[in-house]
C-alpha cells in the first residue's frame, strides 16, 4: 500500500483463504475458509507500525490483525488466536508473562537445495567447523552482519537480553526480553524478518529451520511464561513464602495434559521432527523437571519472584503467535479444572507411554485432529483449516522421493 493510501486510512482487505495458504503457495479446498472465499480486513497495530532501518528506499511495516469484515476477528487469525487467550486470563484478574529465546543458523547462500548447508567463510579464509560454541571469537567474519542486526533491533525497539554462539555450527540464540505475549510474538516476528532481511545485504543465508544440519543440534524457540495478578503485578507461581502455589502446579498440569494434542502446533512441518527425534536439548516429552534440559517442561533456577515455567518443544520453525497462544490456553486449562502435574523427574530418565509426543508430522496432525481440547480452546474453523494445510504440505513432501532412498534403498533386493 502506498504510505499516501495508509494514512488516508483506506482499508486493506485480503481473500480468508489467505490465511490458511500453505508453505509450497497452495491452498485447501475453499470449504475450510468460506466457500465465498470473502475478504478480511487488516487493521494496523498502530503500536506495531515501523519504518524498516535496512532499506535503501522509505518503507514501513505494519503488523495488523486480521477482522471479519463485520468487525470481530477471524477465528483463523493466530494473532487474533493469541489476543483471544490473553484475554481470557484478564478476565481472571491475570496477565501472562513470556519471553523467547530463538535459535538460528547463518550460512552461505545455498543456490542448489539438494546440497547441504555451508558456514560462510571466515576471516582466515576457512569455514567454521563446530568449535565455536560458547565461544567469544569472531574469526566467522560476522561481525558486520551482526552489527547492523544490532541496530536495526535498536531502530525497530527490539530490547534483547543475552546473545550468544550456539552449539551447531554458525547457530546462534537471542533471549528477547520478557513482557506482555503479544508483544513478544510480534518481537519475534520481527526479529525473524529482520534477520533474513539484513542477511541478504551482507550475502549470508539466515535460516530458522528446526534442523538445517545432519549431526548438528537443531534450533528451538523456548517460551518462558509467568502469570502476574493485575491488581499488583505479583507473581502468582510463588507464594508470600516464596514456595510453588497451586496455581504453578495446576499451570503445569494443563501443559502436560495440552502438548500432545498441541505437538503439531509446537513443531508445524515435517523438519520439526529431524530436531526432535534427537532428544538431547529438543525433548520431545512432556515431563516436567527442575532445571533439567532433557524435560520438555523445565523449571529454571531463579528466585521465586522470577519463577516460571519453559517450554522446550518449540522449534524455531513455529509460528510465535501460535506457539505462544497455545503454550497458554494449556495452562490455562489446567488452572481452570486444576489439574494436577506427575511428579517432577530429575537425572537421567525413561519417559512414561502417557507422557510421550508424537514423533512425525502425521502422527502430530491426527492427534490435533481427534482434540477436543484444541478445537475447545481454539474453534473448529481453526483446528480444522490448520489440519488441512498441514496435511497439503505433508502430501506434497511425499511426493518426492529423497536422495536418501535412491542412494540405500535402490540397490535393495
């Protein structure tokens, strides 16, 4: 849209099917949207309109929602998704807390897909090679690139928190800091978007897949989320004696008896599960544990006025509003019929059959399918468009036949 046309206040107005378009361009049969296929009006955030600070020539950004044209907002908007769970914590005199730590890879630019994904060359003239987690050296030659990330998070007002080399090669993590939801998925957003934008200018590859890598650790998008009561701003996981309250239990039991039925959401595409599938720091379970990383819900050390609950399973892959609205509504759901967790388990342990995940795309989508919880919390309309996109993508990845099969498979008798 023109910047004269925006601020005229013209409206913008986009096909349903928009919203449920799948990641190849495709769409689902027009039945999960509408058979009209009518238009939705987005209206700018006006807290998230933003001129982009890597562009050569003035443009601006506006993260809007997505409104039926009568007014309310469509039940296929993940951000209207979100808006509606926040909401529903007010009304209980609650607000969630969350922050995000996101994972991801700089590469080189990869012009052939059949072939694997290379680090950039580095300053001496050699590509990383995996010795650079943790580590304060910048032989990668990044530094340019980071610093106009830098800038262009100060620019957009993207506060971050801590950065820093990651365990894969060339992967690295940002901890944006905690606030309102909403806020945080748009940051996150945001952050995404500027990556790959201003990776393009300094001719790098960003990529937010959950598993780029063969034999390398994949990427996540941990969420940190606290409840605060309204009225004080206090922390209502800790008690005035600093000890676990109820309502921390009963949160934690509504993510236990939510994450299989939401797995599909935590990790959308067929990818999510190569990262998962390895469980080391990706768990695909959902115990929960006190400071330990193999949980897929994990208690962090911190004071009590900081206590919180993370949430290990999603991928950097997955949609921030849709994470983050489901994250919630689980928990929020074990605080209304207040559900009780499993024990907490510490060390090395086997997960129990009740507290496994799905393990592939297809398992993921026939478990959302059959929850009466999701389509409880999030509606039909939405559980079942999602399913249908999903399950277009997971077709068209079976259409193709993978270099692995050709090369073990074709000599097989």
């Amino acid at each position: 849209m023109t910047a004269e046309g925006f601020l005229e206040g013209r409206r913008l107005q986009m096909a349903r099917g928009v919203l449920l378009q799948c990641i190849m361009g495709g769409y689902p049969p027009a039945r999960f949207y509408g058979s009209d296929d009518g238009d939705l009006a987005l209206t700018a955030d006006p807290q998230q309109i933003h001129r982009l600070p890597w562009s050569s020539q003035p443009r601006a950004l506006a993260i809007c929602d997505a409104d039926e044209l009568s007014g309310e907002s469509s039940r296929l908007s993940t951000r209207g998704q979100l808006k509606e769970v926040i909401a529903r914590y007010a009304a209980r005199g609650l607000a969630p807390v969350v922050a995000t730590e996101l994972e991801f890879f700089v590469f080189a630019p990869n012009t052939d897909p059949t072939q694997p994904f290379q680090p950039p060359l580095g300053l001496d003239g050699r590509r990383e090679d995996g010795h650079s987690a943790f580590s304060v050296s910048s032989n990668n030659g990044l530094r340019p690139f980071f610093s106009e990330v830098y800038a262009c998070m100060a620019a957009l007002g993207l506060p971050r928190d801590t950065f820093m080399h990651e365990m894969g090669v060339s992967q690295f993590e940002i901890n944006l800091l905690h606030g309102d939801p909403l806020l945080l998925a748009d940051q996150t957003f945001l952050f995404k978007h500027l990556l790959k934008e201003v990776a393009l200018k300094h001719g790098l590859t960003v990529v937010c897949m959950a598993k780029p890598l063969a034999h390398t650790p994949g990427s996540s998008m941990h969420i940190h989320q606290s409840l605060v009561e309204l009225a004080s701003g206090r922390n209502v996981f800790s008690d005035e004696a600093g000890e676990p309250t109820a309502m921390f239990r009963h949160f934690i039991g509504g993510l236990q008896a939510g994450m299989a039925d939401f797995t599909a959401l935590f990790a959308p595409n067929v990818n999510s599960y190569q990262r998962l599938c390895h469980p080391y720091a990706s768990p695909n379970n959902a115990c929960w544990s006190h400071d330990n990383r193999a949980a897929g819900l994990r208690i962090p050390a911190s004071s009590p006025v900081a206590r919180r609950v993370e949430n290990r399973l999603p991928g950097a892959d997955a949609n921030p509003y849709l994470a983050i609205a489901a994250s919630l509504a689980a928990g929020l759901h074990g605080i209304e019929n207040e559900l009780e967790p499993t024990p907490a388990i510490q060390g090395e342990f086997a997960v129990p059959d009740s507290l496994s995940l799905p393990c592939t795309l297809h398992a993921a989508l026939e478990r959302l399918k059959r929850s009466q919880l999701a389509k409880e919390l999030f509606g039909n309309e939405f559980v079942e468009g999602y399913v249908a996109s999903k399950t277009m993508e997971l077709t068209s990845f079976f259409d193709e036949i993978t270099p692995w099969e050709r090369r073990v498979l074709a000599a097989q008798a």
